[in-house]
C-alpha cells in the first residue's frame, strides 16, 4: 500500500494491507490480529466445536483449506480450545492437479504437525476417478460427479478417522456464490441450508465453516503474507462449471459494491419461507447406510450408472434413474464397493452439506 498513512488500529506503523472487507488500512500484524480475530470470534459466538472433540480439517492444499489449518491450530493453542485436529485430503485422481496439490497437503503434515489422512475414490468406487469418469461423461456434467462423491468421501474418511466434526474452508465468497446459485436454480431445499454455519448438528458428522465470514481476498493476503504454502492451481475440469458463472457475476458486483458479499449471505441468514417450500425427507441410503433423500443417494445412483455404461441416465430425471435402480447392487464386481461396505451411522444419519 503506497503513501504514508499509519494503521488505523495500531496508530503507530505504516498501513501495509488495505481490507477488501471494510476499507481498513493495517499494518500486517494488526491485519493478522483483526484476521485471527474474526474467525475466533466466529468459531466462539456459533459454538462450533467443543473441549476433547476430534476435528477433522479438509485439506485440499488450496489456500482457503491451508490457511484454515494454519488458523485453527494457531487459535486451539492460543486460546486453548482443546480439540484434536487431523488434516483429511480427498484424492479425487485428477492428474496433474490433485497429485500436484497433495503434495502440498503432505508438506502442511510437517509443517504444522497434524496427522494426514488421505482417501481416494479409486478406493471408495472401486477404481473409479475423476480422469476416467470425465472420460466416459466427458467435462459438461463432471462436477457433478466430483461433488456428490467428493462430499460423500469426506464422511467416510471422517468416520476412518473417528472424529466428531469436520472442518471445511468455505468463505464468505463460496457461500454468496452458493446462495445465487441455489435462487437462480429455484432450489428452495439447499437454499434454506446453504449460509448455516454448521450443518449436520443433528447427525452423526457435524460440519462446520469457520471461514464463513471471511472474504477470499484477505485469506490469500494473509496465506501471501505469512508465506505459507499452498497450491494455487485451478482444477483443469472447473472452467466449465456453474459455479464459475456465479462467481464472475459476484465479483463484478463486488467491484462496484464491496459489501455485496456480506450483504448476500446476510439475506440468505434472513430469507423467510411458505410452509409449502419444505424441505426432502432424510433417511438413509438402502445400499451404502448414508444420509439421502430417496431409496438410494445420489453417489449410489451416479455410481450405478457409471458401472452399467449409462453415467448420463444417472444425472437425468427420477424416472430415467429408476431404471438404473431396479437391481440391489451398483452393478459392480469389485468387493471394496461403497454399497458393500456400509458404516455403523446413528440412527439418523449424517447430514451432508449439498
């Protein structure tokens, strides 16, 4: 930050860092102090996680997730929160991004001191990843794929694990974007859910954001000026996703509206809804034990139609998947298969953040 204007909180250094969040002008250590702050203060006020819990932290090596790791053992030991963190990296199996980036996860291992515990889906599917799946449905619905199995991954190594809660990177960004998608999409059910900051309170594997409030812009200031190490490359099946469409939109209206983020996620936290826009009954899937809103969850249908040769017919209307789950098993041979291998869950569930 050129000129000579001293930090507004210390009054007594030259502001280095000006806040995309507020317009604050900061030295870098009242930055990194208002910073920490604010996600303590989230993670306090919304009583994420209690003394003696097991949390697991996401780790993709991105930045949201490195930053998050850094930030959540800074703070278990500054003010003594008395959680037991792991890293968890889901290795989707998309060459040349995500073998790169768990390097980086197994760097973050050393550097911070957190057991790493990393699962596949070519383990949980039965061979199945990222590159061959795009190769059979090629790169329009392949995020489709990814989230379903990505999120359902992320349970079953949590439940390897034995922790109580899970820790994602989400940001204050990720969860605007989220609640246009959802309004644009007229998908009332996730609207409803998608700005809590901790979902699946009544299931077995709560998840928490302890980066909900915070802008994407100041994590990659704080993870540049703390020089931690993280990857920063895109994933090569993203440019096509919707998502993508919903960011571009919302920054351009950052650009003339800073605030326009908070602002979103507040109407999200706010929205009011009929009684006739209720939510999908829960229960659990009949094949794999976790949470769906149908017979069969959505990573069991996607991956029946991708062991039968239909993987389009599984991302087509209910009627076109019925087909495809007439039979009790996925249609695979393998013996490793998630449908095979069900988990002990509590009697409701797991919630997942969809």
């Amino acid at each position: 930050m050129s000129g000579g204007v001293l930090c507004w909180k210390c009054k007594t250094v030259r502001a280095s860092v000006k806040r995309p969040k507020n317009g604050s002008a900061l030295c870098k250590q009242c930055f990194f102090q208002a910073f920490e702050d604010e996600v303590h203060h989230t993670i306090t006020t919304n009583k994420l996680f209690s003394p003696g819990e097991k949390v697991a932290i996401g780790a993709s090596g991105g930045k949201d997730s490195t930053v998050l790791a850094y930030v959540m053992k800074l703070l278990n030991e500054r003010h003594d929160y008395g959680l037991d963190l792991f890293l968890l990296s889901i290795d989707e199996g998309i060459t040349g991004y995500r073998d790169d980036s768990l390097e980086t996860v197994k760097r973050n291992e050393t550097q911070y001191a957190l057991p790493l515990k990393i699962v596949s889906y070519a383990e949980l599917y039965h061979g199945w990843t990222m590159d061959k799946i795009v190769s059979k449905i090629g790169r329009k619905n392949n995020c489709t794929f990814c989230g379903v199995f990505r999120r359902q991954s992320l349970d079953r190594g949590a439940i390897m694990l034995g922790v109580d809660k899970v820790a994602t990177g989400h940001n204050a960004d990720d969860i605007a974007e989220t609640v246009l998608m959802n309004i644009l999409r007229g998908d009332v059910a996730r609207l409803r859910r998608c700005t809590a900051v901790i979902t699946g309170a009544q299931g077995s594997l709560p998840r928490c954001k302890p980066l909900k409030y915070t802008y994407e812009k100041e994590i990659v200031m704080y993870a540049h000026y703390k020089k931690l190490d993280y990857f920063s490359t895109e994933c090569i099946y993203a440019p096509n996703a919707y998502r993508g469409y919903a960011r571009t939109y919302l920054k351009d209206l950052e650009a003339i509206r800073p605030s326009v983020i908070m602002d979103i996620i507040f109407s999200g936290e706010t929205m009011q809804f009929t009684e006739e826009a209720s939510n999908p009954v829960q229960m659990n899937c009949e094949r794999c034990g976790f949470v769906a809103s149908n017979k069969l969850c959505k990573a069991c249908v996607l991956l029946e139609g991708l062991n039968k040769g239909m993987p389009k017919l599984a991302i087509g209307k209910s009627r076109d998947q019925r087909i495809l789950t007439e039979s009790d098993s996925c249609g695979s041979n393998s013996g490793n298969c998630a449908c095979k291998t069900k988990p002990t869950l509590p009697q409701n569930g797991n919630n997942l953040d969809f």
